[in-house]
C-alpha cells in the first residue's frame, strides 16, 4: 500500500536549476531522517542516478507521453515524501500540443507544483511571469515559489516585494553562487559515478537549500500520492537475460527490468569495459551509454567481444540500443576521428567526427526480433551513420504520427537500433 505524499519541482524553462535544488532538497531531507525518493518526468537516465545518490532510495523515470496513467500512478506509489523533477518547461512536451510535459504528470497524479525562478535577470517583471504560470491551467496548481540565483538581499527583497499580490508563498531565495552546476556533455549532465566530488557536491547542494529553503513548508504542501497496478507489463524479450552495465552502458529503464523480473525472467549483469563476456543466456542486451568515450576500450576488449561473438554465433541472441546498437557494428568513429573495430555482427559504421542531433520520441512496430508488438520510445543522440546494410528492425512513426524511415537493423541472432523502448503502446 502507498503511504506517500508527493510534489512536482518544476520552472518557466531549462536552465532554471530543478536538478540542483532537487538534488540539495533530496539530501538536506534525507540526511534529516524524513523519508523522500525523487522520480524524473519525461526519458532521462542521467538525473535518476544522481536522486539515488543524494537519498538512497531508487528513482524511477514518470514519463506522462510514453506511458499510460496507470503506469504512472503505479510507478509513482510508495512511501515517504516523493519529489518529481520536471523536465524542460512545465507545459514544453512533445510536438504538436505539448502532450507528456511535467504538466500533464501534474494533472494524472493530481500535485502541487513548486516553480523554481530563475531570477538572475529580473525584478519585479517576476510577478506577471510566475502569474502566467498560476493561471494558464486551472488543473495545474502552481502552489508555491523557489526564487533561484538571487543576486543580493536587496534583489531578493524586489523579488518577494513583486509577488506579494500574488499570495503565492515563496519557499525560499537561493542567492548566486559558484561550485553548484554539473559539468555536461552531449547527452546531458556527467553520470553520477562519474563524479568523485559526488559526496561533497550533495552537502554543499543540501547545505545551501536547507539554509535559505522553508522544508517545513513544502513537506506540508504534498498532496497524497494514490494507490494504482500496473496491469500491462513489458514483457521480458526471454527467461535468461545478461545485460552490459558500466559506465559505457548505463542507460537501462529499471522499470523494464522490474517488469522482467516480475515475470520470472533471470538477469545476470557484466561489465565490457572489465573485458567481462556475458554468462550463460538466451539474450544479451546491450544498453545504451557512451561508447564513443571508451571506443578504445572496447575494441581492445577481447574476452567480451569473443563472448558476445560466439553467443551469438551459437544462436543466443544479441540485441542492442542506441550505444549497444553502435557497439554492434563493424566500427565506431570517436569525436577526434579515430575509427574504433566494434563487434561486427551487423553491417553498422557511425561516427561523432561530424555530429547531427537525432532527438524526438517514437512509436515502433516490430513483427519479428526479440520485442514483437507496438512499443513507444525515444531517441536523443548525436551519432552520424555512415553505412547501416540489412533488414530494417522497426517500422517508427514520430510524436505527432508521421511516418520515419524504418529504423535499426537485423541479423541472424543479432538486433539493435538508436531507440531506447520505454513501454507497451
């Protein structure tokens, strides 16, 4: 049973700061001893890891376009104080209306939103920005603010000042400060592991919230999170499953493999960049990740890519996303141009010498493979392919129902593509 109250940190865009102040929220309330978990809206692998970090607790992503309501309802039941990082804007979703952004999570789960301002260049131009916010859905409830990057006590008095009329309560003014961004890449922010400064990274975020954040006040403007079951599961691709996870493959849903192993599936792990071959299965699959950054280390991982080579030579099947889809090719070509031998079980080259932004959610449909049915999916990468030869994998159709050409590639015992599949459509 649920015994769980939840809120949704949201801002007018990117850039505003949600990460930092979620994660500072995560780890001054955890640290507190209050029980709270963070949830992530829309596809993301890279803030989830961090929540994990600054709490304990697993953090799952609540994906309002690529899942039904009741799978989000029944990811987002638990205990303790729930805080969802809203992604982009709160209204900026997928094209052409704007369907799965933080907003939509916010009327299926029926929570308040906290809007986090970034108030770096404004004053009093802060009150019609945030009221625009307060009354463009009804069924929206923007409840409260968290003014960000103040500049001084003097802006942060404008700032209250300006909102007065409003009688929306500001929770708290987080003055401009160095040492509290992420460093980022292509992809998105450094993974988590990535960071050795993880730990003091968290108190200085927490340090700073609990110090100019009213906790009290925002513990006690969660609404109740309601019970639900997730009914139509993702069924695992077979019994045995050995997934690749390090650093160069990260980027597996934990809710799929959640559903895997509810329904009886064995998942084993190991690690490419280790030189580790997979264990005795009847599927490998390969996640998506950063090869490009260890194209070196791969090609020159000899136990792994005899291991994967001969399972698949021996009739297991080998099935890989995005960054798994690439390291199942015949070579990789990194950011400097250097050409990288991957595996060569498909007719596969791609490249990040010329970069070219792939980006948008999907809709596929496969009738043979591993994952036979109609899936939703998303890509975001910047990889060029030079050569892909073969049997396309999946027919896909883009966010607003237009036709794209069909995407991935399959061999005997061997599939993949730059989709990573988030649900059953």
């Amino acid at each position: 049973m649920s015994n769980s109250t939840g809120v949704i940190l949201s801002a007018p865009s990117s850039g505003a700061g949600k990460t930092t102040v979620t994660l500072g929220l995560l780890h001054a309330l955890s640290r507190n001893g209050i029980l709270v978990r963070g949830a992530k809206s829309g596809p993301d692998y890279i803030d989830p890891r961090f929540h994990e970090a600054a709490c304990g607790a697993p953090c799952l992503n609540l994906d309002a376009w690529a899942m039904s309501p009741e799978r989000v309802k029944a990811l987002a039941a638990g205990d303790g104080l729930l805080l969802i990082e809203g992604a982009m804007g709160l209204f900026d979703g997928a094209p052409p209306d704007g369907k799965g952004a933080t907003a939509d999570l916010a009327r299926q789960l029926n929570l308040p939103v906290v809007l986090i301002v970034d108030a770096a260049k404004t004053a009093q131009s802060i009150a019609p920005l945030v009221s625009g916010f307060v009354s463009h859905d009804p069924d929206v409830k923007v409840a409260a603010v968290i003014l960000n990057n103040v500049g001084s006590a003097r802006h942060e008095t404008m700032l209250r000042n300006a909102l007065v009329p409003l009688g929306l309560p500001v929770l708290g003014a987080i003055h401009r400060q160095n040492g509290l961004s992420h460093p980022s890449r292509h992809l998105g922010l450094v993974q988590a592991q990535e960071r050795e400064d993880l730990s003091e990274y968290l108190s200085r975020a927490a340090d700073t919230v609990a110090t100019t954040v009213d906790m009290e006040a925002l513990i006690a403007l969660a609404a109740p999170v309601a019970n639900a079951v997730t009914k139509n599961r993702f069924p695992p691709p077979a019994q045995r499953i050995a997934i690749a996870r390090d650093a160069a493959f990260a980027f597996a849903y934990p809710h799929l493999l959640d559903d895997w192993k509810v329904a009886g599936a064995e998942i084993s792990f190991f690690s490419p960049l280790a030189d580790e071959a997979p264990s005795r299965t009847d599927i490998i699959f390969l996640p998506g990740g950063y090869p490009e950054l260890y194209a070196g280390q791969l090609a020159s991982a000899s136990t792994f890519k005899s291991g994967v080579q001969n399972s698949a030579h021996s009739g297991t099947h080998v099935y890989g996303e995005c960054g798994g889809y690439m390291t199942l090719g015949d070579s990789l070509i990194d950011a400097a141009g250097h050409r990288h031998e991957m595996l060569g079980l498909l007719r596969l080259e791609t490249s990040f010498e010329k970069r070219k932004l792939h980006l948008g959610y999907r809709t596929l449909t496969a009738k043979t493979g591993p994952f036979v049915g109609r899936f939703t999916a998303h890509e975001f990468h910047y990889a060029t392919t030079l050569k892909a030869e073969g049997t396309p994998l999946f027919h896909a159709r883009d966010a607003e129902g237009n036709d794209l050409e069909k995407i991935g590639l399959m061999a005997p015992n061997v599939s993949g593509s730059f989709a990573h599949m988030i649900d059953r459509r």
